[in-house]
C-alpha cells in the first residue's frame, strides 16, 4: 500500500457522508455513478463555467424569448437543446414542442442528442461523458460536458472558462455496500491546450477509423518504444489490451523517460483490485499532467476499463515527445 496515501487523498468515508447530507442516493445494485464532492459543488470555477453557459445559451435564444436559469433543470427535456441545434446548426428535428411525460422527454431527447452527436461526430464508442438518461436524471458533470462539446463546436473561438477541473466521487453499489473512489473530472482547459487537443484526438480517431488492421500497426510501433526504454528494468510488454491497464507499466516507463525514480510508496506495484489500478492510472495521469506532457484530459476508468483508444492516446503522447530518445 502506498505510504502517502491517507494524508494525499481525502477520507473517502467522510467526503460520502458529507455527500449523503447534501444530496438523495439512489444507485441501483450493480451500478456506478459519478458525483461532484460537495467542496467542488461550491467551487468558484463551477460557478464562473455554469453562468457562462446559461449567459451564452440565453444570448442564443433571444428572440425564442426562452430563459435559461439553471443548466440541469432546464435541459433535461430536450426543449432548450433542439432550439440550440436550430440557431446554431440550423437543423430542426421532427419532435413535439413541448414533451410532459417523462416518456416523451427522453424519446425528443434521444432524438436531439442523437442528432447531436451526428454533428460532433462522436459515438457511443468513444466513450461519451453524457447520454439520454444521464441527461434526462439531470446530472450535472454529464450537462456540463454535453454544453462545452456544443459550445466548441459551433463557436471554436468561444471563451469557456478555463482549468475547469471538479473532485468527484465514483460510488458503485454491490452485495456488500457502497465502494467509493475519488476521480477528478477535467471539464475545461486551457485553450491553446483544447487546440493541439482538438488535433490529437481528430488523428487518433481517424486512425481508429481506418480499421484494425492500422491500428494494430500503431500499437505494434508503441509497443516497440515502450519495450526499447524498459529493457533496463527486464520489462517486457506483449499484451496491448491488458498489460498497461493498471497503470504500473506507464509510471515505470514515465520515470526512463524522464530519468528518475518513482518511489514505490507512491503506487502500487502489485495493484490487487480496482480501485488500486484507478489509484495508479490517476497518479500517473497527474504525473503526466504535471510534467507537461499530456495537453488534454483522460479519463483514469477508461484505461483501467482496457480502453484502446486512451492507452493509445497517453502512449502516443509520450512516442511523440521521445521518440528520437
């Protein structure tokens, strides 16, 4: 167990208690859900991005004479969204103006996130942060995410408030109770940093796009660099899908790169479930961040979950930077 882990962390029994307090749970066996720390909730940053929203969003629909005052409350339903892709895409859908039962609200908020996703050029492969129900639950990380997607693709040059980055819980229910984990959740960055980001991902996704076979010519190349920088440990990498998931193959290779050592009480060598692998994807993604050298933010669950597209991602973030090592 990593010696600094309880004064580095928060006490996550404490920060779920905080958040029993504030807020109704309500999580179905077997199920995970994702929430902003009470402290994060309070945030200035939170505030400055949610008002920027909802002023943008309000200045859009003006002559609608529709008034925006809270991002979850007035989003759910898929009313504001399908005004939003009329101004701004000037697409207009097929649905009912106003839905009021529940069951008509997701079904024109499946359709306008549908066609959402169409214009952002995204799918559910690429591991969205929002859908029908996250949306339609009122679920703020996923509205949040859904608004700075829109806003960046209709208006590049938009202001968004930078560094946006919230503490968040991971809470999953199983036999024996509730595990909790902590997670942040970058929102926003910087925006020369969402630039090269924008540039990066288009080429990971046109790499993915172009079939199995390329990628695995891309990951076989990965593998060769990361096997030549940890042939001094008498580390070898053969598997791509499983072996960096828990995150010790990445810090090892982080310190050959940049030629020091990464005490072991900082991670764990020897990670025996997940919480401890999300413990070292996360470290090493603060490593990364830290040093500069990664410029847009990935998600810790999507690696330990053997994501190919964010291994490839960090891995050809560290190929680009040392490749003539």
């Amino acid at each position: 167990m990593p010696g600094n882990m309880d004064s580095s962390l928060p006490n996550l029994a404490a920060d779920f208690e905080e958040f029993k307090e504030s807020t109704k749970i309500d999580i179905p066996l077997g199920e995970r859900r994702k929430v902003i720390q009470p402290s994060s909730l309070k945030s200035r940053q939170l505030e400055e991005l949610m008002t920027f929203l909802i002023d943008w969003i309000n200045a859009t629909l003006k002559q609608d004479h529709i008034v925006v005052q809270s991002l979850v409350e007035d989003l759910y339903d898929g009313l504001v969204l399908h005004h939003l892709l009329v101004h701004l895409g000037e697409v207009k859908l097929d649905v009912e103006e106003i839905a009021l039962s529940s069951s008509a609200q997701k079904k024109k908020l499946g359709a306008v996130l549908g066609r959402v996703n169409q214009l952002l050029q995204v799918t559910e492969d690429d591991n969205l942060n929002w859908n029908m129900d996250l949306i339609h639950n009122k679920d703020l990380i996923a509205t949040l995410h859904l608004m700075v997607a829109i806003a960046k693709h209709f208006r590049p040059n938009i202001p968004l408030p930078e560094n946006v980055c919230l503490e968040t819980l991971v809470l999953e229910v199983d036999k024996t109770g509730i595990k909790t984990s902590k997670h942040l959740e970058y929102i926003t960055g910087k925006r020369n940093e969402e630039q090269n980001q924008g540039s990066e991902v288009d080429t990971i996704n046109e790499l993915f796009k172009l079939g199995p076979d390329k990628v695995k010519v891309m990951q076989q190349a990965l593998l060769h660099f990361v096997n030549r920088h940890l042939l001094k440990l008498g580390v070898t990498v053969n598997d791509f899908s499983a072996q960096f998931s828990n995150g010790v193959i990445m810090i090892l290779l982080i310190g050959q790169l940049e030629g020091y050592f990464i005490h072991l009480s900082e991670y764990y060598l020897k990670p025996s479930d997940e919480k401890e692998k999300l413990h070292n994807v996360s470290f090493m993604l603060e490593l990364l961040k830290d040093r500069g050298l990664l410029n847009y933010p990935i998600n810790p669950q999507d690696v330990v979950n053997v994501d190919p597209k964010a291994t490839v991602r960090i891995l050809h973030c560290l190929f680009t930077k040392y490749k003539d090592k």
